[in-house]
C-alpha cells in the first residue's frame, strides 16, 4: 500500500508488516519503560517499516530540517506511519 505522510513523503509498505515478528518485536522494545530499548525499538521500527525507502526519507527529513534529522522527528513519522498502517485494518473490518 502507499502511504502519503504528511511531509508529502510518499512510503510503499507492504500490509502484512504488522504481522512480521520483526515489527510486533520493535512495537514492544518501543513501549518499554527502559530508555535504551525504547530506542532500540524506534530504531528497529525505522528498519522493518521503511526498509530500502529508509535513507530517502532519512534525506527528505533532513532537507526539511536544515540537514539534521531530528529523533524527534522520526519518532513522529513512525507513529503516523503505525496510525495509517491501523487505520488501514480498521476500514477492512
């Protein structure tokens, strides 16, 4: 499915990530109340989601942001990513 983020990135994900132990494994190091694992997790987001598209967003992010690519920034672009990924199985239901 394409997703259209709202810095008009345009992202191709494949529906059956969320059922890809690799993402299910990320969400809950991302949740954890221990700060290094929820790095880890938001890290690993970034990989299984974005896969090869991960460096043209990384750029797209940065050229937006005077040539920094703010934590902050990816963390919010990975859950809006999650929001439309759910969105999606939602309207299936």
């Amino acid at each position: 499915m394409q997703i259209k983020l709202s810095n008009d990135f345009k992202l191709n994900i494949e529906k059956s990530v969320v059922t890809d132990w690799r993402f299910v494994q990320a969400v809950a190091y991302s949740e954890s109340k221990d700060e290094i694992k929820r790095l880890k997790g938001v890290v690993e987001l970034a990989d299984v989601l974005l896969g090869d598209q991960k460096e043209d967003l990384m750029d797209k992010i940065a050229k937006d942001n005077n040539g920094a690519v703010p934590t902050e920034k990816v963390s919010e672009i990975i859950s809006e990513i999650i929001l439309k990924l759910k969105d999606e199985e939602d309207t299936k239901k």
